[in-house]
C-alpha cells in the first residue's frame, strides 16, 4: 500500500494536486482551431487542421477522420535534441504517443456527423516537463473541438460531432506515494508511471501503466486510477472553462447532449 500523507512535494503541491493549467485559445492565426496549453512548465501547442479529404480506406464511406501528429522542438528539453528530420524520421517514441493521441480524440467523435473531411491535431511541444502525451490529449481535444465549432459556423456540419469531452492525466507511485500529474524530476523517479485517458462520463480510452522497479499491486493500480479520475475531472472543468470564454456561450453547438448520445463504432460506419 502506498503511504498518503499529505507531505508536499518539490514543488509545494500535495501529492493529489494538479500542476497549474493554463490553455490560450487562438495561439496561432490560420489553423482551425489552435490552443498553447501550459501544465505546470509543460508547454504545448495544439492546433487542429481541416482538409476535405479522407485517407483511401475511408473513400465514399460518408465518414470522416481524425488522426494527430506530435513532436518536440529540439531544445524542449535541457539539453537540445537533433529534429527527427535529421535522424530519419519519426522514432518508436513519437509514433506511439501520436497514436494514442489520435485514438484518444476518435474516441469522442461522431465521425458519420465529420463527413468525408479529415481533422488533423498537430501537438508540438515547445517546453518539456513531463506529462506532455497526457497535455497534448488535453490541450488537443479543445483545439478539436474550436476547429468542429468553426465548421459549424460555415455550415459545413449540421449536427454535434462531439460526444464528450476527454482529458489525460501521469499519476505515478514515486517515494511509495501515489501523486497526480507527475513532473519531469517525478517521472525520472518514479517506481510506478501510468497515463489515464478518460472521457467525461467516467469511461477510459487508455490506461498505459508500467513498473519501472517494483511491481505494483492492485490496490495500488486502483489507487492510481482514483488519483487519476481527480485529475480528469479537474482537466475537464479547466476545458469547459476554456472554451467558454474563447466561444463567449456556455453550450458547445458541436457536442451531443448527454441523452443522445448512443455506442457509435466508426469502423462499422466505414465498412
């Protein structure tokens, strides 16, 4: 079992606290939807992009795509990192944290309502601190969704998209305690590191745990994913906040009510 005593951390927080969030919609000037989200000394840039077009395995299906990219400038890091470019492309690392992006950010969206059009999330990491897969989901999914509010305004969707929010949070067992929303020096040292994925209705896309010493135990998963679904829930609130006042109304036009929404399989749609 883990110790819980509410024993501050480097950085003065308590082991269930997020690190500071910040999101500033509107970061870039042509992207559809863009937003620099700020968690703690993480710095991310989420911009989301609309082609109409769709990849050749989704042609004359009526449905879209959404899909998501990611990369780190090379001096995101202490010290400088040579650009994929140079080193033959994307590495094992960027293909899996841009794959969990994308599969996270589908898993909210209606894509017969997208239409045969493809939104793409690009997440670059200007600043790294940790937890920036779990920043990019977050910051992503309001670049998504300003993008989705847009194409409503031109008339090109006529219906909600969206049907949920989604958030992604680090929780990790470091010093045999559980803390939320793990820093770069956390992360180095933690015994236990685990992402959490998660929609607003409480449901998980992803749950990536790994024990880096010690294995852990499944009170200690399930006391993980407590201090997960707090961090959610705090992220979602941020969200909601965030688009709020970048959209100057309380409703999103883009997201289904909660009645209305049903289990939706875009694989079936596209079959």
């Amino acid at each position: 079992m883990t110790n819980s005593e509410q024993k501050t951390r480097n950085d003065g927080r308590q082991p269930l606290d997020l690190r500071p969030v910040n999101m500033i919609c509107g970061f870039t000037k042509y992207a559809e939807g863009s937003v620099l989200i700020e968690a703690g000394q993480t710095r991310v840039l989420c911009t989301a992009s609309i082609e109409d077009k769709v990849p050749p395995f989704l042609k004359g299906k009526g449905v879209g795509w959404v899909t998501a990219e990611y990369a780190m400038l090379p001096r995101a890091t202490q010290n400088r990192t040579s650009r994929e470019i140079g080193r033959g492309g994307p590495s094992g690392r960027t293909h899996e944290i841009q794959r969990l992006i994308g599969r996270s950010l589908r898993s909210v969206v209606d894509m017969s309502a997208l239409g045969e059009r493809t939104l793409t999330v690009d997440c670059d990491v200007i600043q790294a601190d940790g937890g920036t897969r779990t920043a990019s989901i977050t910051g992503g999914f309001v670049a998504l969704a300003l993008a989705l509010e847009k194409l409503f305004d031109g008339g090109k969707i006529t219906r909600p998209v969206l049907r949920d929010f989604i958030a992604a949070v680090s929780v990790g067992i470091v010093g045999e305690r559980a803390l939320l929303d793990l820093d770069y020096v956390e992360d180095s040292a933690a015994e236990v590191d685990m992402n959490v994925v998660r929609t607003g209705d409480g449901r998980f896309v992803e749950i990536q745990g790994t024990a880096e010493t010690e294995p852990f135990s499944r009170q200690q998963m399930n006391e993980l994913i407590a201090a997960a679904e707090l961090g959610v829930d705090g992220l979602i609130a941020i969200q909601t906040q965030t688009l709020v006042q970048a959209l100057g109304r309380k409703e999103l036009r883009v997201m289904l009510a909660p009645d209305s929404r049903t289990k939706i399989n875009w694989k079936e749609s596209a079959s």
